[in-house]
C-alpha cells in the first residue's frame, strides 16, 4: 500500500488484480484509501463495438500527456476468458504508450470478476486515483447495462458514434443518447458524417436530459488526430463547469449507487453459501429449480419477515 | 387470469403491462401459472445494432406461422423513455404479423422496469408460454450484460452479425461468441459474407464451449428472406437435439439464476426502504455518500452477522 503512493507500478499491478479477484473491501485496500480519493477526474469513453474507441483514446491520452498530466487507463472489454485478451489486435494501438512511465494501461476481463465487473472497475478507479493519476479513462465496448454502470462511475461520459453505425434510430436503440456528456462522431472521414452530427444534434435536442444545457457534438479522426484537441478541450471545459461543487454532488450519487451494487454482491455470495451448505434451504431451492414453486412465492416463503437484517442500533 | 388461458389478447396484454410495472409474484400472477409453464420453446436472436435483427425476426415468424405454430415476440429495446418507442422505425417492419392472430408482438422498454428488464422479460416469456404460443422469439438488441442475462432464460440462442460488424475481434468483443447455440450472416448479399463465415468457424472452434459440438453458421438476408428456412431448420434440428431432458436440464441452471436476480431485486428494494425511513440507516448511509467511509466497510458494520436471514427452520 506504502509502495503504491510512492508511485510503485508494480505495487499498482498487483493491487489492481487483488481486487480483480477479490472485492477491494475484503481484502482491506479500500478502507486504507478512501481518505485520499477524489483527485483524479474520470473520462469514460464508450460505443458500439468499431467505432475506433481505441484509437481514440490513444490520441487522448497523447494529448493529456502533452500537457503533463498523468493518465490511467482502464480498458474494459466483454472479451471471452479463452481469448485471454491475447486477440485483442485493437488494444496494440495503445502500446504507443506502454513505455511511458506516465501512462498506466490495465484491461479488464469481463467475466469472472466476483462480484461484477463494474464493482471492480469502480475500485480499479479509486486504485488508479490514489496512485496519483490526473486524469482515468476508462474505456468501454458495447451498449449494456454493465456498460451504463460503470459510466456511472466516471465524472463525464464521452459517447463515440461512427457516421455508417449512425441512423439516429441505432444509437438511441443502443442507450447512449441518455448517458453522453460529449458525443463525437469518430471516422469523420467517412461520408455522412456531416449530416450524422445534424441528425444527431436533432435527437439530443428532444431529449429533456439536454434541456437545460446541450452537449457538444464533435468530429474527430482517431487515426490521425483530427478533432482530439478540441474534444480535450471541451473535456477540460466540461470539467471547469463542473467545479468542485457539482462534480460532489455527482459523485455523491454515484457512491449511493455503489453501496446498492456492493450489497448486492454480498447477499448473492452468502446466499450461495446458505443454499451450499444448509440442508433446509437447499430442498426449498430446488422446488424452485425443478419448477414446482414459483420464485417470487419462495423468496416469500424463505424470507418471511423481509431479506435483510440490517443492525440498526 | 382465466381469460388469458382462453386465449384473450387483451387480457395478455393487460398481464405483461401488469408484470413489466410490478414483479409478477406481487400480482399473485406467477403462483398461479407456474404448474402450466414449459411447453414454449423459447428462441433468443441478438446481435449488434444494425445487424439486421427486427427484419430477419420477422422472416422467423412468417416460416414458423406457415408451418402452423404459434409465435410470441419480444422485442427489447434499451430505447430512452423519451422516444416512448415511437422513433422504432424498423419495428414497423414487423407489422406484417400484427394482424395475424397467431402472433403477438411486444415491446419492452429497458428502462424503469422495476426489478429489472432481464427479470420483466422472464415473467413475459411465462406468460406467453402459458397463453399457449409454440414458440416465444425474444429479440435483444446490444451486446451487454443485461442481454446476456435475458439471452441465459431462452432455451436456445441465435447470434446475428453482419459482414462489415465482423472482423472477428469485434464479434468476440461483444462476448456473443460465448452464448450462441446458432450463428448467422446476415445481409450475406454484402461484400465479405462468405469470408467472414470462415473466419466465424475458426474463432468458434477454438472455444472449449463448443468443443463437443460447433454451432452452426449460417448465411441469411432478413430482407427478401434467403436462408431463413435453413435457420429455422436447424433451429428445428436443436429443439430435437436438447430434447426434453438436455431442455429441462437447461431450465434448471437457469431457474437458479433467476431466483438469485429475484432474491437481489428484493433485496435492493427492501434497502432503499429501510435506507429511506430509518434514521440511523440514513446517517450511517451518509458517511459512503459523503464519501468519508468506504462501502465495504461500512456494509460489515451495518451488517455485522451477515445480511440476509433465511427461515430455516
């Protein structure tokens, strides 16, 4: 722990597959660190799968590190346990950075990790904040729930669409109109792009999330750059407007949220243990199982007097 | 309720209204229809956005309905409550079906589903099932977390891609490579269809998950129906396969699984409960949002003997 605010990447390595592996809490990291959380601003960065986050995200972190900050990456992939990671051919693109001591890049497995993948991307966050990175990106693939959890987490959302992906109708299908802070059309190359970012203006105007201030709507080439210098800026702008007060009161909400996650997690771990072990309720399980019980009339049955049991005095 | 077994739409409609607001077991519904549940055969397709999904649904049905069966659908769409659904321009392909008596079609919203969509979609399937349809076809859109729970309740799975989606990483990014019993080319009329056919069977046959017996690829276009046949041949073919034991065997992982999402949705509600009217919840609750202790600490203090309390006695 000593090692990893002394700035230790191997101190961060190890502890960041601790909690990969075991619920931050349990194993007494969070307890020791949450006095000194805060200091990093998170950027999430999501998308539908080829709409060239990664690239993306490499001319970002390039960009923050041209301004001296120190960046963390966090690459979140729903990639299978038997690939191992190892064909990820879009994850080489970010090895620009590998050498760089200020750049740290950690992917995540998606399954797996007990007690979820967001619950451990939350905590690989706060790992990478107290290690001392100005700025935590964190890059999701994909459209799902578990992907809405974890933007959940960062401080803004960076959505990243592609004109071809971009009928209007697919996008909003994909959940993203809800959760974008800034939208960018990457690939802006490519023809319709133009047109994509009027369309998609159109579409966040009718949303009464915007009603009060509309997100910026941006192009960039994440191959070759064009674009990242202002979508920085309009990070860094985002980030101004936010001020301490807001971006707390943000964060405020967030940590409610995680507590619901994170007791979740704990009553699923030990109803499992409950259900493994005691003879009783392994019976009443499997009239579930075999179907000769509803569900919702079991759970009644089992907790008759509410669930939980929370020690209120 | 009995009006439903007598093959009422309206009253099916009012029951899947009644089950997406309120868990089912609230409304006494489950308890009711469990003993007449499982004669369905429940078909999931998922696959990206723009993959083509709605259009080749709609081939399914119209094979199936020329055979003589019976279809409920299920469209899931994580569209914002804003557009209310209206902005869903290629359901209207599915239209076709909606005067044919022996199809009903809904769609679900995925947001504030109370308990979650994944939990509303399995309530919905019971009662298609016990309405009496041949087959339940559910249609999720997006590759996240919350399709793959859905995808986990049907008994079997198709994947849907299309060429220019697949380059293989992005296909596997997705984590669909994991839960197709099927896999189809879509819009195998574009450049690469074939190609990527190849490359599918490769990635696939490195997955232990097959390794006693591939998934089928297959090459369809949702548009003027070419190969649809085929697929709903080999959705046929295993149907016979899984049989009626490998089928219940299925069912029971599965009802397992839901009776954990259950027992975590009950769990939530009652906390936010608790959390909302009990003063010292509230204080204690304070401290994670102020973010002046950690979660997991604070949830061995709330719950000190651990935080479900099973009747098992």
């Amino acid at each position: 722990m000593g090692r990893l605010l002394e700035g230790s990447e191997i101190a961060l390595a190890k502890l960041i597959t601790l909690v990969e592996n075991n619920p931050a809490g349990m194993t007494g990291v969070m307890p020791m660190i949450q006095h000194r959380l805060g200091k990093a601003f998170c950027i999430g960065l999501t998308g539908p799968p080829g709409a060239g986050k990664s690239s993306l995200a490499s001319q970002v972190i390039k960009a923050l590190r041209s301004a001296g900050a120190k960046v963390g990456v966090i690459a979140v992939d729903p990639t299978s346990p038997f690939t191992g990671g190892a064909l990820l051919g879009d994850r080489v693109r970010m090895q620009d950075h590998y050498l760089d001591p200020g750049v740290f890049i950690r992917s995540m497995a998606t399954r797996g990790s007990l007690g979820g993948l967001a619950r451990a991307t939350k905590d690989v966050i706060k790992l990478m904040d107290v290690f001392g990175f100005d700025y935590v990106l964190v890059e999701t693939v994909g459209v799902g729930q578990t992907e809405l959890d974890i933007m959940q987490t960062t401080d803004i959302t960076v959505v990243v669409l592609v004109p071809e992906g971009g009928d209007g109708v697919q996008a909003m299908k994909a959940g993203l109109m809800e959760i974008g802070d800034i939208f960018v059309i990457n690939k802006s190359d490519r023809p319709g792009a133009d047109s994509m970012a009027v369309q998609l203006q159109g579409v966040l105007q009718m949303n009464p999330r915007y009603a009060s201030a509309m997100p910026p709507v941006m192009l960039t080439q994440g191959t070759d750059g064009k674009g990242v210098a202002e979508l920085v800026e309009a990070v860094r702008a985002r980030q101004a407007i936010l001020g301490d007060t807001d971006l707390e009161e943000r964060r405020r909400e967030k940590r409610n949220l995680e507590f619901e996650e994170i007791l979740k997690w704990a009553v699923v771990e030990e109803w499992k243990g409950l259900a493994g072990s005691d003879e009783k309720l392994k019976d009443r399980l499997s009239e579930v199982v075999e179907g000769s019980k509803d569900p919702y009339t079991m759970l009644r049955e089992i907790f008759p007097y509410g669930c939980i049991r929370p020690l209120t005095d």
